[in-house]
C-alpha cells in the first residue's frame, strides 16, 4: 500500500501554507499530513524516507519563510501532537503545543524558568529545535530531554548535551516528538509580572504587530544584526509589500501581499551589503523552502 492511501485520513492536498505562517507567505502543498499522535508521526516520518521522499516539517510556522510557489515534497504538521504532562518536577511537552501558550500556563502555575521566552511564537517542537531565546535565555536552559524519530523509524531519548545545542541550532537527529522540561517554582504574581515587562521591552523596539518571520539574521560576532543593518542604513528598504522593519533591522515585514521573492531579494540585499561594506557574513535564522523552479 502507498503511503498516500495509508495515511489518506490525515492528508489533505494541496494545502495552502501561507497562513500558517507568522509571515503570511507561502504556496501550497500537494501533500500535507497532520498525524494524530506522536505514534502516527513516528510511522509517517519513517514510511515517508522508506520510499525515498525527504518530508519537511511544519510547526507553528514562525522564523519560516515559504516560498509562495508549489510544494512537492510531502509535509508533516505537528500541530495535533499537544499534550502535556507533569511528571514530579518535569514536564512532558509535545511537539505542537503552542509556546505563547504555554509560556502563559506555566507563569500561572508557578513554573519558572521560561517566562523570559515570552513573547516567542512557534510550537514546543521548532523552539527546540532552533534553541529558540532572546536576551533572557534560550531554552536549552530549562531541557532535561528531547525524544525525536529518526528516519529508521527508531525513537530516541536525548539528554540536553546530546542535542547539539548551540546559539539559535541544535544537531538533532529527526524529528522531534517531544520535549521534557526541568522547571522550577516562583510566585505565580512575580513570573507573569515579569514575562509583562520582558514582553513590554519587546514591543517597544520590535514590530510585532505586522507580520514577519521574526529575525532574520543570527547576531554576529560583537554586533546585533538589527544595529548592523540600522548602521547601514538599510531600514525601510521596500520591494513590493515586503519591508525591512523601520523599527528594528532584522525584521522584514509583510505590508500585506508580500511575495516570496521581494522577501528574499530583500535578504540578500542585506547579506551583501553586510559582507562589502563591513565584512560580515551573515547567517540566516530563518529556514527557507524553496519551490523547485
Ligand atoms: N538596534 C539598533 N537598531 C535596530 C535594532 C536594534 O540599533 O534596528 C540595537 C538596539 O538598540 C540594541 C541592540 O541593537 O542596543 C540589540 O537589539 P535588541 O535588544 O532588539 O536585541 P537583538 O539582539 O536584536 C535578540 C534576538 C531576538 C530577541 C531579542 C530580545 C537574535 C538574532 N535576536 O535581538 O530574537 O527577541 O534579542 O530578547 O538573537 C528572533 O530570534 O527571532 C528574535 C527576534
């Protein structure tokens, strides 16, 4: 049996991406699967490399930009994968669980120790994956363990020195299933209090209001790249509705119909008057999908 019909309940075709996007931008995508559990995703994940298909992987679709052509390769979105279970001091994650919201709960709850990610969009999944964090952490610091399937079909436990984490990267060896948390405890009042004021200093220097990938660029050495392409004058650089941010540098907005296209001319305008006129080369934050041309 294909993978197609085994899988024919939870694939929908030709899927439009872009609204699943923090960006707004996107084609669609002739295979789209949303498996129910993490069981589904681990025999979907090795069904589909078994017949020699490279599957992407959708979460929340933030720091993601989709090219607004077709998608061939098959797509597998986690966002059904929610659970979320404490164990005595640990909490068990799933991969699609919404990180604002849970960042929310947790404040609530008294769990610290990721108030200081408020305020980043995408699922429980993609911040592990990208070490997703700002100024105040990043979450490897609060990861006790991440279970992720490989391309065999194998489900593997890694502890947090095993994933590969670095600034804005991990190494990890497949998808990711599931992330266990190590929080701590604090005053309910004092967490949410501070999460308010990190996303206040937030707000006031990011456009989060207008939508976007988030930043582009990793920071280089010694500089952030918002100050770089402030210094270089490049801020409210317009192609089409696609916009370097007027308010911070490593943002590109989506004015409205923003195309794939005008975003990454946009990207690389800034790439290469980041390496001639100051010799940095910059690295992308950002994950692309191309559309095969
Ligand atoms: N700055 C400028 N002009 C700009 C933007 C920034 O001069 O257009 C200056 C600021 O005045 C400040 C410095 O650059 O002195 C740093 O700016 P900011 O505090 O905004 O921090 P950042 O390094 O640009 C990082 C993360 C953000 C995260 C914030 C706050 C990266 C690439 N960016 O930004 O993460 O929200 O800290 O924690 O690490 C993301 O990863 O998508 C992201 C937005």
């Amino acid at each position: 049996m294909s993978w197609r019909a085994r899988f024919a309940e939870i694939r929908t075709g030709n899927r439009e991406l872009a609204e699943l996007t923090t960006w707004k931008i996107g084609g669609r995508a002739r295979d789209f699967l949303e498996p129910e559990d993490a069981e589904q995703a681990l025999a979907l994940f090795a069904e589909l490399h078994a017949a020699g298909e490279e599957p992407l992987v959708l979460g929340g679709g933030a720091n993601l930009l989709i090219d607004d052509g077709g998608h061939e390769r098959p797509i597998i979105h986690l966002g059904r994968l929610r659970d979320l279970d404490e164990e005595g001091e640990t909490l068990r994650v799933a991969a699609g669980y919404p990180f604002l919201k849970l960042v929310g709960e947790m404040s609530r709850a008294g769990r610290s120790g990721i108030e200081g990610l408020a305020g980043i969009p995408g699922q429980m999944g993609g911040i592990c994956r990208m070490n997703a964090g700002g100024r105040w952490g990043e979450i490897r610091d609060v990861i006790d363990r991440v279970v992720v399937a490989t391309p065999e079909g194998e489900r593997l436990v890694l502890g947090r020195d095993e994933c590969g984490f670095s600034y804005r990267s991990s190494a990890l060896p497949g998808l990711v299933l599931e992330v266990v948390l190590a929080l701590g405890r604090g005053d309910p009042g004092a967490l949410r209090a501070r999460a308010a004021e990190y996303l206040k200093i937030k707000g006031a220097s990011q456009p989060l209001k207008i939508p976007s990938g988030g930043c582009c660029f990793a920071n280089p050495e010694g500089i952030s790249a918002g100050q770089l392409v402030d210094e270089l004058g490049l801020k409210g650089e317009r192609r089409g509705d696609a916009q370097i941010s007027e308010q911070h540098g490593n943002f590109i907005v989506n004015l409205g119909q923003a195309s794939f296209a005008d975003t990454v001319t946009l990207l690389e305008l800034v790439e290469s008057e980041a390496l001639s006129r100051r010799d940095i080369r910059l690295r992308r934050e950002i994950g692309i999908w191309p559309s095969p041309r």
